[in-house]
C-alpha cells in the first residue's frame, strides 16, 4: 500500500494527482464568526465558488480544506482542532479575517486565540471582512500552491514584524486606562411624554420602589434595594410583565459595587408589549450577591449564569453551578474592570 501511495504521490501519475486535488476543494463547513457571512456569500448565485472547484461540504471526514471564518475563541479553538484532525491528508487551512490574523476589533478580548496557534495556516486573507473576491483569491493561492508546489503568495503585504517591543504604528496600544470613576447618568432635564408610561407609575406606586423614573418613550427605570428584588419582581409578574429579555450586570470598581440589572416586559398583555423596565439593584462588591429571579421568570436564567461566569456574581437560588459559558481555561471574572488581560497572546510573535 505504501508503494502505491508513493507512486501516486511521486510517479508519472502525481502531476494528475496534483490536478486532481487541485479543483477538488471541499472546504468544512464551520462558520465561527460573522466572516462566515462572507463566506456564504462566495459560494452564493452571484459569486459561484464552485466554478473554481471549491464546495463546501458537511462532514469533516470527507473534506480536505478548513477555512477559519474569523474570529476564534478559547471555547471554539478546541472544536477547531477535533474538526481538523478529523479530516483526511492532505489538508489545507485558510483563515480568513483580521480577527484570525491578530484578534481583529477583538484583538484585546480575554478570549480570543489565534487559529494558527490551533492549526498550521496555509494562507491568510486580510480584512474585516475579507470581500468574498478576497477569499476566492485566497483559495485560488491555495490551487497554484497545490499545483506547483509555491507557497508564495501574489499579494503586496506589508512586512508586518510583530515582534514584542518592536510593533508597526498603526497596531492599537493595549487600553492602560479605564474611567475611575464611571457612571450611568439619568438626564432628567428631558421630559417624556408617554401617557402609559404615567399611568404605569402611577400603579407602580404601591411597590414602594426607591426611585422609579420614565427614561424614554417605552422605557421605565425601577431602582429598589437589593432585599427587595424578589418582592418587586413579583408583583410585576402579577401585574402582567411575564418575562425577562436580558440580565445585565454594570461594574462600578471605584465605588466598589455592581449594578444588577432585569429588563423586564410582557407578552401576553397588548398595550405592555412595547414596554421595557428597566429593574435594577446595587450590591457590593466585596460580597456580590444577589437572589435570583429565575424561578420568577425563567427566562432569566440561562443570563444570570452568564453574568454569574463573566462578572462572579452569585444569583442565589439558581440552581445551575459551576462554569457554562467560557472554556474551562478561561480566566476568572473576565468583564471585571479590573481583569487584567495577557495581551502577549495576541499581538506578540
Ligand atoms: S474579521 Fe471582521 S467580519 Fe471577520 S470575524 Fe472578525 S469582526 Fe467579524
């Protein structure tokens, strides 16, 4: 069998190999970013990829080209590997996207990896997004290498020496500062004129709030103490706001506390469908705590386990525990303010 192997790949037969292989890309699906757009896009009516003899292909044992659709993540890095050590040889790698070549508007992120850290990388495709005639050029690179053995590639790139100490000037410089004090100012000066929303204060007056405040034609504002969330909630829920649309956590470091934030509608009452409110608490931050209003609205969960991973705030009562979101090697509390980021990773050499 090896002799045979090495006749096809060395033999009078290898250029036809080499042909063959050629105009027989069939790239895995594994769309990770939105260059994935672009991607669909390529291979669409307009473009046609398939005329160059590429088509994308659902099963990563029969294909024998991966292009890296953008950004990937510590998570998505391990799904990336299995995918293509699953494939047969030989097999090719494009990425494609700024946020592959060096983290792209990501490129700060706790939990970005560069794919060629995950994968050896036959060609990268530059921007954001690459067009869909910069990744057909791209695999068209891939066919010339394939048929004549020439890695090169024909495009004028900058000689980008991303060398630790030594970065191009256009490169972003890592964030040194934040806000020390940042905050969400209400500007009362605005009147709003919304008769549901005052009609809606006014029934709102029997929960005993601290603060409650129209912030805009939809929106209502409740601030209570962070004893009271339960209680309020509900009472909102009696009142016909039956579901949570995202939790949100706001870290105030030089305050030392965390804002816990529900926006809270409805949709079994019709004149309450467009109505958002926004129903907030602060706890500290020394001890981030707060009740969970999961069994309340359940909607809430799946968002109060993110904010649970991304910030460490404990929802008590939800009964999910441990890490859902990140990859296990994530670093603790990475929306923190003060997490501190290992930038090397993603611009040093
Ligand atoms: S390079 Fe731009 S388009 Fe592509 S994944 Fe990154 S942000 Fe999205």
């Amino acid at each position: 069998m090896d002799e045979f192997v090495k006749f096809i790949n060395s033999g009078v037969l290898a250029p036809f190999k080499r042909w063959g292989t050629k105009w027989s890309l069939w790239p895995v699906h594994l769309v990770t970013a939105c260059c994935g757009a672009e991607f669909a896009h390529a291979f669409a009516c307009g473009y046609d990829g398939e005329r160059i003899g590429a088509l994308s292909y659902g099963i990563a044992r029969q294909t024998n080209l991966i292009i890296v659709e953008g950004a990937i993540t510590r998570k998505m890095a391990k799904v990336l590997r299995i995918t293509w050590e699953q494939m047969p040889d030989p097999k090719f790698v494009i990425v494609m996207g700024a946020c592959g070549l060096n983290g792209g508007i990501f490129w700060n992120g706790y939990n970005l990896v560069k794919p060629s850290e995950v994968v050896p990388v036959d060609f990268f495709i530059p921007g954001c997004p690459p067009t869909p005639e910069a990744l057909l050029r791209g695999i068209r690179q891939l066919q010339k290498k394939l048929e004549t053995g020439d890695a090169e590639s024909s495009a004028d790139f900058y000689d980008l020496k991303l060398k630790k100490g030594k970065l191009p000037k256009f490169l972003p410089k890592s964030p040194k500062k934040i806000s020390v004090n940042p905050c969400i100012v209400i500007d009362r000066r605005r009147e709003v004129d919304w008769e549901t929303g005052k009609k809606l204060l006014e029934s709102f007056k029997v929960l005993k709030v601290e603060n409650m405040v129209i912030t805009a034609k939809n929106r209502i504002a409740l601030r209570v103490s962070a004893d009271r969330i339960r209680e309020v909630a509900s009472e909102l829920r009696k009142m016909g706001f039956d579901h949570v649309k995202s939790v949100n956590v706001i870290d105030l470091p030089a305050e030392g506390k965390f804002i816990v934030e529900y926006h809270i509608s409805s949709y079994s009452i019709r004149e309450f469908m467009p109505v958002i409110l926004n129903l907030f608490a602060e706890i500290p931050r020394a001890k981030p705590e707060v009740d969970s209003l999961s069994d309340i609205f359940p909607s809430a969960d799946y968002m109060e386990r993110e904010m649970q991973d991304l910030f460490g705030v404990v929802f008590r009562g939800n009964p999910w525990k441990g890490k859902f979101l990140l990859a296990p090697d994530t670093p603790e509390n990475p929306l923190r303010k003060d997490f501190k980021l290992q930038e090397e990773v993603y611009v040093g050499d």
